[in-house]
C-alpha cells in the first residue's frame, strides 16, 4: 500500500475524534438521536479545524445501520462504503475548481432521484464561497424546496462571501481554532501510535506555529519526523521549520530595550546569513514584546509603540524587494527611543529624544509656524460610495468654538489601549485633541486615520472611555485636516536648510 500523509491517516472518523470543537459536535449529535436532521448547513471557520472531517463523520452518523449514541459505528456496511469511497450518494465536491453554474445544474437534475443503498444523499460542498454567483442563485432553487432524503454541507473559511439568501437556508455552525492544549493531545497520540520519541517542548512550539490548525500542525509535525532521527527534538524542530531560537530572540529584545543599534544590526546581520526568514524573526521578536506587555507592572507606552511599529514592518517587508535594509532601518528606529514614550513630569511632551528625534520635532515645529491659523469645516455627511475631505477655512469652524486643548491626552490614549484597541490607539496617535463642555474633538491630516476614527462604533468606543475615566458623557466629534500647498516651497526651504532628504509627491 502507497503511503498515507498523517494529516489523512489520523482524520477522525468519530465526533468524539474532533477536538476543541464540542460545541458543534454536541449539536449534531443530538440532532442525529432526535432524528430531526437539517436539510442545509453550514460548516465555517478558519483552515484545519474540522469542518470536512465533521461533514464525512455526519454524513456516515446519519446513514449508518446501527449508530451509538449519536455516532456512526464505522464496521456497518453503509459506514465501510462511505469510508472507502465505494457509494455514489455521498459526494464531496471542491467547489474551488468546480464553481461553475454547470456543476450545481447537474447536482439539481440529481437530487429528483432516489438514493441506492443510503437514506439520506449527502453533497459536501468544500470551499463553498468559491462559488460563482450563477452557481449560488441555481443551487437555491434546490435548497428553497429540498427533497427529503438530500442534505447540503458548505464548509468554508469565508463565511461573509457566502450570499445572505443561501445563509438564510441553511444551519450555521462556526469552528473556532483548536487550542495548544489539544493540539498537543493530538500531536501525542499520533507519535505515540507511530512509535516515536519526543521531547515535549518540540510538540508545544509546533502547536503554538500551527495557529489553531490542527492539519498545519500534523503536516509540520510529519515534516520534523521525516528529518529528525531517532527522536524529535526541539532544535531540530526550530531548524527544520527556519525559526529562530529563543536566546537570539531574547538577546533582540533586550537590545531594543537598552537602546543598543549595533548589537541589534549585529543579530539582523547573523540571521540574514543563516539563511532565516526575516517576517519569521519580525513575528518572533513582535510576540515576545507582547509577552513583555502583559507581564509589565510599569509604564507600557513604550511596549507598545514597539509592538505597533513591529506590526507594521510586517507589512513592509511582505512588499519591500529591500527587506534587509527595511528591517534594519526599522530596529535602528526602535533602538532611538528612549526609555518611556511618556513623560511623568511634563504631560503630553514627549522626553528623553534622541537627536535625530529632536530634529524631526525642530522641523514639525518648524512647519507648524509656517502654518496660518486656521479651523476645519465640518465634514458633509459620508455617503456609501465615497468620503468628501473637508476643506480647509479660516474662522469658520463652530466645533473649536471656545474650545481648548486637551491636557489629559496621553493618559486618555492609555486607557484606549487598556480596552484592547491597539488600531484605534494608532489612529489617535497623529490627531490633535480638543473639548469643550459638550464635546471632544480629534483633528488628524491623516485620512486614513480619519477612515478608521469615523467608524461609528469607534466613536462609541471614545465616548465610553470619556466617560468611564472622567464620569461626564461628551459627544466625540472626528475632523480631517487637509493640508494647505501655499507653503511648500517654504517647507522645502526648511528641509535643505537641515540636510534632509525628501521626495516631492506633486
């Protein structure tokens, strides 16, 4: 016999196999028992968490001879049948290359037919969301009037591309992602089964990798086992994969913290050369700053300007052809602040700069004075298709009206964070902050801060925090600033004057 991957070799053939997702299975169990079976459902949930396997498992539970407590007995005829593959009245279809409206027209001319050997038909439908928009309006037809002995199972991983009227007809299930705990379960019945060593630390860091996929975790294990020799080790696993050690990590971390660039570009430079993936060390180095964060009983600002900066040269480095240079650009960067992001003694100022950062703060102030005074205009209301900046006028706006700035700013942001809404908090981070007695008013130049701020349910957020911190309720009003161009020449003036490079966006 050929061989078998693991992740086929041990997929459960029983719902009491399907970890982490009781939930569901308990659901469908009693269903089962009860006889009351939906004509419609709907598996979702992110990749390797069950959902095909319970569909196979249900799709036997409710044919099978001689079911026990809900589950198919997997020894009856029926249930042999469907395991090997030998019945024409349970077919899975992967709706990724079969998506057409031809594939569901065909599924309708068969479902007028009675089954041969099965009760119930069963059409598992994976990837359902691949589906055109033809496929979907033919295929519910089918499910608005079902025959009796036909049950539909979409399984997918993007429930929201799925149309609301197929939605509407079918029973929904969501399959959440496995936890460690389980998946280390699993990884260890498995080696155990095979008859093979383990340390316990190797399987822990492959369930932490694997993301709540219990298949990802069975294919990087069967990976290590194929490389590893006689016992599957921890090293081995962090060298087979490409992952960096914890001491490299560690020793990153501390640099950042103590301000040491060299030492920080020497580690880049050392992981570069052997051969790492520099989004894996980013992921690594951005997760052990999360640790630290919930750990810390000190100032966090600075843990989390970190982790926010961090987040963001993810994405860099996914779009750079420079990734080297954007990473060391980006630790170097880190490496130049100091201490805490927020002064005790002086409010909103920030402290302890190094020159580079207190150049960059000489120009903004620079700039800022070459800037009339001037109040924004009330932004039109946002319709569905597009958003309308608000221009830029003198002495007409009524929101600042006897308005003054506001003080508590920093520790405001604080409390944003504590909630949790780190992309809030980054939105914040450019806006200028003003209240009144009825109203707090954040003014940013940044439209996609702006994009994010206006969400209704943010400025709920704001409100409630206001509210909770300062005991009184103030209305959050959100401007956007639109910078004015008279003084760009002057602006360049200021940037040669300091020997700073620059590219004009004009």
């Amino acid at each position: 016999m050929s061989y078998v991957a693991l992740y086929r070799k041990y997929r459960p053939i029983t719902f009491e196999n399907i970890l982490g997702q009781e939930n569901v299975t308990k659901i469908l169990k009693n269903q089962i028992k009860s006889g009351k079976i939906s004509h419609a459902y709907i598996f979702s949930g992110s990749r390797g968490t069950g959902k095909t396997s319970a569909a196979k498992v249900f799709a036997r539970a409710i044919n099978c001879l001689n079911p026990k407590d809900g589950e198919p007995c997997n020894e009856c005829e029926v249930c042999r049948g469907i395991l090997e593959g030998n019945t024409t009245d349970v077919i899975e279809m992967d709706a990724a290359s079969n998506n057409s409206v031809e594939n569901i027209r065909q599924i309708r001319q068969e479902v007028v037919y009675a089954t041969i050997d099965v009760k119930y038909r069963v059409y598992i439908i994976d990837e359902a969301h691949m589906l055109t928009t033809s496929a979907f309006n033919a295929l519910l037809k089918t499910l608005e009037e079902p025959p009796e002995n036909v049950v539909f199972i979409l399984a997918t991983t993007e429930q929201h591309k799925i149309p609301v009227t197929i939605l509407s007809r079918c029973l929904r299930f969501e399959f959440g992602r496995i936890s460690e705990e389980n998946i280390c379960k699993k990884l260890v019945s498995i080696l155990d089964l095979e008859n093979i060593k383990y340390e316990e630390n190797a399987l822990k860091y492959i369930a932490k990798i694997a993301d709540g996929g219990m298949r990802d975790a069975i294919s990087v294990l069967e990976r290590c086992v194929s490389e590893s020799k006689e016992i599957l080790k921890y090293e081995d696993v962090l060298r087979i994969i490409g992952a960096i050690d914890d001491n490299t990590i560690n020793n990153m971390v501390e640099n950042i913290l103590q301000l040491n660039a060299t030492a920080a570009i020497s580690i880049v430079d050392d992981i570069v050369n052997r051969g790492k993936d520099l989004r894996q060390f980013n992921y690594q180095v951005t997760e052990k700053f999360l640790d630290r964060l919930v750990e810390s009983k000190e100032d966090t600002s600075r843990y989390i300007y970190i982790i926010d900066r961090l987040s963001k040269l993810d994405n860099d480095l996914r779009l750079t052809s420079r990734p080297v240079i954007v990473l060391k650009s980006a630790i170097v960067e880190l490496c130049s602040i100091k201490s805490n992001m927020q002064s005790e003694n002086k409010g909103n100022d920030l402290n302890n700069m190094t020159p580079l950062l207190n150049k960059i703060s000489y120009l903004e102030a620079e700039i800022e004075k070459l800037k009339k005074s001037s109040i924004v205009k009330s932004v039109p209301k946002v319709s569905n298709d597009q958003i309308k900046i608000a221009k830029v006028e003198e002495d007409k706006e009524e929101d600042t009206k006897e308005a003054t700035p506001f003080a508590d700013i920093e520790n405001f942001k604080k409390d944003v964070v504590s909630k949790g809404k780190l992309k809030l908090y980054s939105s914040l981070a450019s806006a200028k902050a003003y209240e009144n007695s009825n109203s707090l008013i954040f003014i940013t130049n940044n439209s996609f801060a702006y994009s994010i701020l206006i969400i209704q349910e943010n400025i709920a957020e704001l409100e409630n925090i206001y509210e909770e911190k300062y005991g009184v309720h103030k209305n959050v009003i959100i401007r956007l600033k639109e910078e004015k161009k008279d003084d760009s020449t002057k602006i360049e003036k200021i940037l040669m004057k300091n020997d700073v490079n620059y590219t004009s966006l004009d």
